[in-house]
C-alpha cells in the first residue's frame, strides 16, 4: 500500500494474527481485512461495526442482494479491488455467477427483478452525478420498492463509497480470482465484524 | 431501535469519531478534508481525488502532501476523512431526495382523497 504504516505499522498480536490467517487461508491477508487492524480506534472499528450492520443487519434484501450492490456502487466507482472482492462474493451468495456477471455488463437488460434493478439504477446516478433528485427516487418507489429498503441500499452505497476510495488512495492489492473467492467464503461464513 | 435508525446510527458513529475524536492529524485538517473544501494546496490534489476521482490518487499526490510536513499517520487520517465525507454527502442526498419523494407521493394521495 502507499502508505508504508499501512503495510508495517502493526502491533506483534495482529502481525501474529496476520501470519495465522495467511496459514490457515492459504491467502495473505487482504489490504481491505488489515486496513481495519491499523489504528482501529481511529476508523475500523467503527467501519466494521457500520459495515457490518449494512450488510448483515437486518433488511428485506438478502445479503446476495447487498452484495450484488456493493459490487455495483464499485463498478460506478471504478474500484478494482472492491469490483473483484464483490462479484466473488455476490456469485457465491446467489450461487450464480452469470446473474451478477450480466448485472455489472449491462444493467437494463440483467435477469434481475425490477425492484433491485431500479435500486441499482438510482444508486449509480447518485454515484455518478453526486446527487439524487425526488424524481429518482420515486422512480424506484413506483418499482415496488419500500422507502426503508431504498435506506438500506443507502447504506449500503454509504459503507462501499467510503471503502471505494480508501482502496484506490492507499493502493489496495488486486487478489487473483483464488483469492478473492477465499475472501467471498470469509465474508459469507462472518460478515464484516 | 428500529434497524433503520441502527444503519445510519453506525454511519454518524464513524462520522463523529473521524471528525472529532483524537487524532494526529488537527481537527480542522480532517474538517476540511471532510468536507472537501479550503483544503491548503499542498492536500488540495490529494483530498480533492479522494473524494470526487479516487481511481486518479498517485504516488507523486502522497509525496507532495508528505513534502509539506505531514506524516503518515495524519495522512492517513486526512484521507479516511476525505473517503467517510464523500459518502456522507451521498448518503445524506439520497435521503433528503427519498424524504422529498414520499412527502410528494403523501401529497398526492391526499389531494386525489380530498376530490374524489
């Protein structure tokens, strides 16, 4: 990463912690999982807790869902590492790679359902644009979807946007599709805590 | 507390810490990093990609910020402040637009319940 803190600035029990993961993972620690050990008081350990909450709290949309959405607001972003870590994830949560594979290449034509395609489509325009209008959000209210899931995929948006930009600022190391499928199991089997 | 309340509680929870707990880097440093705004030149190209075109941050932005004296811990704070406040200004659209939609949709409903 280009802050040399955020490749050696750790404590000898997360360095031992790092090492273990790498042993039983058979994958180094990804830059997205040690960015959160460093200073935790400062960011992580809030980061988790929020990230946590807005991809495994409780919502009417599933966590494959959530996931299909943390992909795409990375996409908007252009954020490799968090498109690649996402995809892996949201392939493993539907069981279905090509879904989530068509979504990303062109929205209007995926085999989603109309709510999440409206979801997906404000929340790009937000990205891209830096704005919603009343507009938007009716549009996604007439597809059929409730104002507290548009919160929720808010929160979502909320949660990528932050770790988007950290990913491309500090230089996150793209994984291979090995590892970033080690870091879809993980993320499945624990969350974000 | 309803979950919807849970979400944006966690969210205003690493708001606040960035923004006003300790720090190495000043509280108005993150402030204007935050917000994006009167940031001093020598952060200017660095918060300023972060926050609108994070794909374009280079190693030549970190050095110049490093070359005017700050450190890498408050570089790394200035930046984490720069990434939670562009999610704050989107977050906080996307609700104020869905806030406008149903008061919208509300009125509707109760103009057509009043003619009809």
């Amino acid at each position: 990463m280009r802050l040399d803190i955020l490749n050696r600035g750790y404590g000898a029990g997360t360095k031992a912690l790092f090492a273990l993961i790498r042993v039983f993972s058979g994958h180094p620690v990804p830059d997205a999982a040690k960015i959160v050990f460093y200073r935790s008081d400062f960011y992580g350990a809030r980061a988790k807790e929020f990230t946590h909450e807005a991809m495994r709290g409780a919502s009417s949309w599933s966590v494959a869902d959530r996931e299909l959405m943390a992909a795409f607001v990375s996409k908007a972003n252009e954020c490799a590492f968090c498109v690649g870590a996402h995809t892996a994830t949201a392939s493993r949560a539907y069981q279905d790679g090509a879904k989530v594979q068509a979504v990303l290449a062109d929205l209007d034509s995926a085999p989603v359902e109309e709510p999440l395609r409206a979801t997906l489509r404000m929340l790009g325009n937000l990205i891209r644009e830096g704005k919603a209008s009343s507009s938007d959000m009716r549009d996604v209210l007439s597809a059929g979807v409730s104002r507290q899931q548009v919160k929720d995929a808010l929160a979502v948006c909320a949660a990528f946007t932050v770790t988007n930009r950290l990913a491309d600022a500090f230089g996150f190391e793209v994984l291979g599709p090995e590892g970033f499928d080690a870091g879809a199991k993980y993320l499945l089997k624990r969350g974000y805590r | 507390m309803p979950e919807e309340d849970k979400k944006r509680a966690a969210f205003q929870a690493l708001v606040d810490r960035v923004l006003n707990g300790e720090g190495k880097a000043s509280a108005e440093q993150r402030a204007l990093a935050f917000r994006n705004a009167d940031v001093p030149p020598s952060l200017e190209p660095l918060v300023g990609k972060v926050a609108t075109r994070p794909t374009r941050v280079t190693d030549a932005d970190f050095a110049a910020a490093k070359a005017s004296g700050l450190t890498e811990d408050q570089l790394f704070e200035v930046v984490v402040c720069a990434a939670v406040g562009q999610a704050a200004r989107l977050y906080d659209a996307g609700l104020a637009a869905l806030a406008q939609a149903s008061a919208t949709v509300a009125g509707e409903a109760e103009s057509c319940g009043s003619t009809s």
